[in-house]
C-alpha cells in the first residue's frame, strides 16, 4: 500500500498484519507494516484520542522488533515504547503520515508525549 509523507512523497509499504486489542472494553485495531517482506521490524503508525492534547497532534510510532517483541510465537504491543515521529522536532524530517485505518477513537495515555 502507499501510505503519504509530510513531504508529498508516497511511500511503499507493505501490510503485513493486524493486531487486535481492548482499551477500557473498547475493541481496537491497528495494522502493521513492513518497508520489504524480509524485515524483522514492523511499523505501528496511530493517532489516538490524545493526539493535539497530550501527545504530538499528527500521531505517534511503534516500532517493533521480532527479537525484542516477539516472545513464544507472540508480538507484544507495548504501547509504552510509542515514539513521536521526527518531524514532530524539526521540519527538516519528512514522516510518513497515519493511515486513516490507524486511528483510534480511544486514548492511549502511554508512549512519548507532546513537547512544547
């Protein structure tokens, strides 16, 4: 799939999977990518309730790692280690965008937050 960046570019990614998940009884879900199959790494773009307020306004990342978050045949998705793109600290970063697929209509209250 394409996903748009900050620069007007579009990039290709591939879906590789999507994680389900309950936030307060809520059923929730996010996809995953990859830039090539052969990658261990999956990226987690999501904007949730908190962006604009809490969090940085176009979204957070999650990047996972198969030898870091893939324990006995599981991804973890551990919302604690969520990171605020680059372009969030300068505009000379270009971040690929959220997917509208990756919005959330609850509030993910860990991860990185909003610097002034």
């Amino acid at each position: 799939m394409k996903i748009e960046d900050t620069g007007g570019n579009l990039r290709e990614f591939l879906k590789w999977g999507k994680f389900t998940f309950n936030v307060n009884g809520k059923t929730c879900f996010l996809n995953a990518y990859k830039s090539e199959e052969a990658e261990t790494r999956l990226f987690i773009p999501f904007k949730d309730a908190t962006n604009g307020k809490e969090t940085y306004g176009a979204g957070r990342y999650l990047d996972l790692y198969e030898e870091r978050d893939y324990i006995e045949d599981r991804w973890i998705l551990d919302f604690n280690i969520a990171t605020n793109p680059w372009c969030a600290y300068s505009h000379n970063y270009v971040c690929p965008l959220i997917p509208f697929e990756n919005i959330l209509n609850v509030e993910i209250k860990t991860g990185e937050k909003k610097y002034k």
